[in-house]
C-alpha cells in the first residue's frame, strides 16, 4: 500500500513546504526525513522490515517522523535489528553526523 501524501513539491504539504523555503536548514531537514522515510518504506517492500500491524488486516505502521522525533516499529529480532541498524547509519552519514 502506498503511503498518502499531501499535494505540493516531492509530496510534502503545500503550507509546510512554503515555511521551509524561508530556510535552508529546514530545507534541508524535510528532504533528508523525507529520504529516510522512503529508505524504511523500500525495507518494508522488499520485507526485511516487518511493520506493527494497527489490527490483523489493519495499516502496518513502520515508522511515525515528527519535527525532531522518530519513532520506529519493527518485529524485534536480530536480522531485522540489524537492518534498522544500517539504515539508521546511513542516515546519520547522509545528516552530518
């Protein structure tokens, strides 16, 4: 199932995407949550990652982003945390940090 998103450029909504031009770190902030959450949904497809199910033919919730938070949602067991793990590092080379 593919995710919702709301109209404007790449996907991102329309009011926040105009604050972010107003900054280049917010710029640049959205477009690399925006890479990771695309990154976590391409595990998901190929199914190394199995998402929480909301119910039992529920949505799978793999991840929730926020401003300056992440949540991840992931069946625990060591093949899939080392997935995590690599995507997470990968994420942390791509931020700076």
């Amino acid at each position: 199932m593919a995710p919702l998103k709301a109209h404007g450029p790449d996907g991102l909504h329309a009011k926040a995407w105009s604050t972010a031009r107003r900054s280049p770190l917010t710029i640049f902030i959205f477009l690399t949550m925006e890479r990771l959450g695309h990154a976590i949904r391409n595990v998901v497809d190929v199914g190394s990652w199995i998402p929480l199910l909301m119910a039992r033919s529920g949505l799978p919730l793999s991840h929730l982003l926020f401003a300056d938070d992440l949540i991840l949602y992931a069946k625990a067991d060591l093949t899939r945390d080392q997935n995590v793990s690599s995507i997470l590092s990968e994420f942390g080379k791509h931020s700076g940090h």
